[in-house]
C-alpha cells in the first residue's frame, strides 16, 4: 500500500525560503506523476507543480517563478523548494501521486509565513 508523509513545514519569516518533502512508500512511485497542492481553510486546494517520472515539470503561474519541485526515484521522495516566500504562502500543503486512475494524498504540512 502507497503511503504519503509530507514534513518541513514550519514558520518562515517573508522573504525567507523552507523546502518541504514528500516522502513516499510502494513501488509505483518511479512511474506516477506527483505533485504538490495547498490549502487555504475555506478554500479549494490549489495545485502548484508536478513532475513527471521523467521529470518533466509545470507550475502555477502564482509561483512559477518562485518554487522549484524535483524528485528522487531512488529515494521515493518530492521535494518543493520555496523561495521568496509571502504571507500569501501560508497554508496547508499537501503531496499528491497520480498514476492512471490511482490518486492519493498525504496528510498535509503546515507552512506559515509570518514575521
């Protein structure tokens, strides 16, 4: 069974970058396309980049500029680099995996921006 565990959350002043990864269990990782998402309580979720397993990437237009997402095969991890981070930023992000019908989620970290 595929599990999720996003982490490396936490409070970042304006301006400042955090990393997050996503750290993911089963074999299908190297072949799903994986993503990382954000909520904002009383909002939809927003997606904000994926990478494919050959690590073709898309972004937001909100953050193209600003995050950075990657993996590693061998480890079974995403990661999101977040630089020049807003209070805008401040929400719940969460991983995704997509593999043809297959969909999950990790349970979230919370990133807040804040001086």
């Amino acid at each position: 069974q595929v599990q999720l565990v996003e982490s490396w959350g936490g409070l970042v002043q304006p301006g400042g970058p955090l990393r997050l990864l996503c750290a993911a269990s089963g074999s299908i990782f190297s072949i799903a396309v994986m993503g990382w998402y954000r909520q904002v309580a009383g909002k939809q979720r927003e997606l904000l980049a994926r990478i494919t397993s050959g690590r073709l990437t898309n972004y937001a237009d909100s953050v193209k500029d600003r995050f950075i997402i990657s993996r590693d095969n061998t480890k079974r991890t995403v990661y999101l680099q977040m630089n020049s981070l807003k209070p805008d930023d401040t929400a719940v992000y969460y991983c995704n995996l997509k593999l043809g019908e297959r969909e999950l989620w990790g349970q979230g970290t919370q990133v807040t921006v804040s001086s």
